[in-house]
C-alpha cells in the first residue's frame, strides 16, 4: 500500500454530498463518497498525476444505513471516468463527464449508480 507521504502536492480529499432532489428535498448528508483524487488549478482531475499515481486513487461510498464501500479511481479507453469497487464491470459506477467537472465546494456532480443517475455536491475539497 502506498504511503500518503508520497502523494503529490495536487491531491485532494473530496467530499461529495447527495444533493437535493425529490426524495431528499434538504439533501442527505450521511450518504455520498469521500475521494482521493489529483486536481489541476481549476480543480479538475489531473490526468497525468492519476497516471502515475493511481494506487493512491482512492474512493469511500457512504450510505445513510452506516454501509461503506471502498474502490478506485479509474478510467476506460475512450476517457470515461468511473468508480471500480470489485473485479469486473457489474459494481462500476460511471461519472457524468466527470473530467470535465471541477471539484470546487458548492459545484455538482453527477453519478450513475446501479442504473440511476444522482447527483452531488461538493461539500468540500482540502489537503490531505
């Protein structure tokens, strides 16, 4: 397992937060994803530092019924980003455009999970 002292200075703890929608009209703060991810200065993914640093990628899905999943940043030919939890395709989560979002607090981003679009927003974004 890598150690976080060897991340580079642009990684980030991301927190995502489902948004407000019809069936959580105030949001829900006990269910989104805590990221490990590189940003660029406009907060966007850096591709090139995830290139060489993908084991540090990481991702933590959190639900309201105290149930975590752990996973990794990662992406398919073609550019698609996505959240991969276990061997093979079934589990994946697939960002909306998710390269090209920038990771700022109060912005939004869309993920697709078990077939159902939903959407977050960033809570917060610090050092690790």
């Amino acid at each position: 397992m890598p150690e976080m002292k060897d991340l580079t200075p642009n990684f980030r703890h991301v927190r995502l937060l489902l948004a407000r929608s019809t069936a959580h009209p105030q949001g829900e703060p006990d269910e989104g994803y805590d990221l490990l991810l590189p940003l660029d200065e406009s907060g966007r993914l850096d591709t090139a530092t995830w290139k060489t640093h993908q084991a540090f990628c990481r991702v933590r899905r959190f639900g309201e019924k105290g149930e975590a999943r752990i996973g990794r940043l990662r992406r398919k030919p073609g550019g698609q980003w996505y959240f991969d939890y276990e061997e093979g395709d079934v589990d994946d989560e697939i960002g909306f455009r998710l390269g090209e979002e920038s990771f700022v607090t109060g912005e939004y981003v869309s993920i697709k999970q078990d077939g159902t679009m939903r959407t977050y927003q960033v809570a917060r974004v610090e050092k690790p």
